[in-house]
C-alpha cells in the first residue's frame, strides 16, 4: 500500500480510490500537458518534464493508447523521467482527428465533467450543442452546458435562447454565466472540488480562458476580444493544458475547436434524443426506418407535431455522420488486417527462399 500522504498528495491532481502499488523507483504523476517535445507532469507536489517510453512513439499505435492530458501515469526513476505505463482511465473523451484517415483524438482523460461553453452572442447555435452532447455520453463524464457573455444580453433574449437549447437538448444541465464574475461561476464550483476533474471545450471565443482565470483568481492564460461579425475569437489557448483551483479540483482547459467530428461509436439514443428512441420502442416493426413503414410511432409523432421538424433532421444528420464515421473505421480495420497477413505471409516466403537470419 502506498503511504498516506502520498494519496492526500494525489487527490489534489484528482485522483479517487485506493492507490495501485509501485516498484521501487517508480512513482506516480498525472500528464498535465503534452507538447511536440514531451509531457509536463504533476505528482501532486511539484510539476516537471517527462518522456514518453518508446513503444509509445510508434507510428503505429493507436493516439489513445498513448499518454494524454488528464492520465494517471507510472514513471519510471530515471532522468529524465519516463512515462512507463497508463493506469486504467475511469473516463476518456475523444474525437475523430481532422483529415481522411480515420484516428481517434484524446481531448482528455480521468474527467468527471465537460463544461461545453457557448456564448449568449453569435456563438449561440442548439445545433452544436447537439454535436457536444452525443460525444460526450460515451465518454464515462457528465456534461454541463454553460452559456457565457449573460451579461452582455438582454434578459428577454437570455430567456427565449435558453428556452431554444433546453428543446433541442432536453434534460440537459444547462447554466447561464458572466465568466468574468466570481459570484457568478459560483455553481461551477460544485463541480470542482478536491478530486473532481474537469474539462472545458467550445468554440474559439467562447470564453473558456476567461472563465479558467477567474476559477484561479488570476489572469494565468491570456484572453483576446472575438470579431464582431461572428462573435469567433482567435486561439489564445494553443494546447490542452490542466491546472489545480483553489477550490480543489482540476481542471482542463483547451484550444477551441473548429469541427466536432464524430469516430463513429457514439450512440444517439442515450445523448439527448431518448425522446426519439422512446417513440421508435411503440413502433410496428422492431427494425422501423421511420419512413413510409406501417405503424410507425415516430412518423406519426412527426405528423401530428409531437416530434419538431428541427429535431427529427437533426437526428438524421447525426445518424448519418455517425454511420459514415462508423464505416470509415470498419474500413481502415479490414485495410490493416489485410496488411497484417500480407506482411505475414511475405515474412513467410523470404524465410523459406533465404532461411532465419
């Protein structure tokens, strides 16, 4: 059993539960940044530089297998310290990399919550909203919608958008801020004590640094004012990055992100449309398309107005999305098995025609 004190110690970088034994000459940190050179990490009393071990670093390892922001790690005793082993992630959210190679990337791992920011300005749009909710469900942490820049509209328009969101997100904790005002982020701060972990994510502008300074009580991360055409702001936060509060938690910051673009395991029925799923239960037919089918449930919700035209497209668009997601990884498995045999049975022929060397 590890020592007392190393657990009090661990618990102020989030660490819940008992603590896995170590070997002699090692001991246990968590990633607090990554950067093209390496990781920065924290065991709790000091913060300090940190590699990667080699097998990680191989092309072909899977970006989740590899050391992210928010791991638990095992290093080992060497300088400069090693990053030997990931311990079990009790929560990991992640997201489809940009590009046409199908690669998942980490946004962040051991979280309790995502904070999804969006701003009372031309930030707003229910629709992203959506897209935040279905990757997060999967991830083993809960989502709170915060709607930043409340103090820049008018009471009337705060109301009718927060009513606009809770429709297209129904169920969602949904909580209206000025990230600029300690007393009021005040509710955020249930979210963030000693051993919580959280992670802030939305668009660039949307506050996220502002709102991880005044958590602080400082001005640690620079801020810039958004454009006035699109309310979008410029990418002061540059990587993912995790700081302790004074009020015990940790928390996440991170770049904005531009797309939110699926990896194809998400599910939709649990993310914010169980409405849909509920209905599709009373349908005729077990496998119901929700088209011409008779004795559709769902085609008569949206006939009669029960179901918003809105909301039925939507779950479409991201059905869509997330199938074609799904296919592209199916794809790339069925390519890197067949690359495996091939491999397999040249390393074959060359030894029969050469012999081992």
């Amino acid at each position: 059993m590890q020592p007392i004190h190393d657990h009090a110690r661990l618990t102020a970088i989030g660490w819940r539960g008992d603590l896995p034994d170590v070997a002699p000459g090692q001991r246990l940190a968590r990633v607090v940044a990554q950067h093209r050179n390496g990781y920065r990490v924290h065991d709790g009393a000091m913060e300090f530089a940190a590699q990667p071990a080699p097998r990680f670093l191989r092309r072909d390892v899977d970006p989740v297998e590899r050391p992210a922001v928010g791991d638990f790690i095992v290093l080992a005793g060497t300088v400069p310290p090693v990053i030997e082993k990931i311990l079990p992630r009790r929560s990991l959210l992640a997201r489809a990399a940009a590009g046409e190679r199908h690669r998942r990337q980490v946004i962040a791992a051991n979280i309790d919550t995502v904070f999804v920011l969006m701003g009372l300005d031309g930030d707003f749009n229910p629709r992203r909203i959506e897209r935040y909710l279905v990757l997060i469900e999967g991830s083993g942490a809960r989502a709170v919608v915060v709607l930043t820049k409340f103090d820049k509209v008018e009471n009337a328009a705060s109301t009718a958008m927060r009513a606009e969101l809770a429709a297209a997100a129904p169920g969602a904790q949904i909580l209206a801020i000025n990230a600029k005002d300690a007393a009021s982020i005040a509710p955020l701060l249930a979210y963030l004590q000693p051993g919580d972990s959280a992670v802030l994510v939305g668009s660039s502008g949307a506050g996220k640094s502002t709102l991880t300074n005044t958590l602080l009580g400082v001005q640690r991360h620079a801020t810039a004012a958004v454009r006035g055409h699109d309310s979008r702001g410029r990418h002061t936060t540059t990587h993912r990055a995790l700081v302790q509060l004074p009020s015990g938690g940790c928390l996440i910051d991170t770049p904005g992100m531009r797309e939110i673009k699926f990896t194809g395991n998400e599910e939709l029925g649990a993310a914010n449309f169980a409405d849909i799923e509920t209905l599709a239960l009373d349908c005729r037919f077990g496998d119901c398309g929700h088209g011409n089918e008779p004795g559709c449930a769902v085609r008569a919700a949206r006939e009669s107005g029960e179901l918003d035209a809105e909301r039925w497209q939507a779950w479409l668009k991201l059905r869509g999305e997330i199938a074609a997601a799904g296919d592209a990884l199916e794809a790339q498995l069925k390519r890197k098995s067949a690359a495996r045999v091939q491999n397999k049975a040249l390393g074959k022929r060359l030894v029969e025609k050469y012999g081992r060397r």
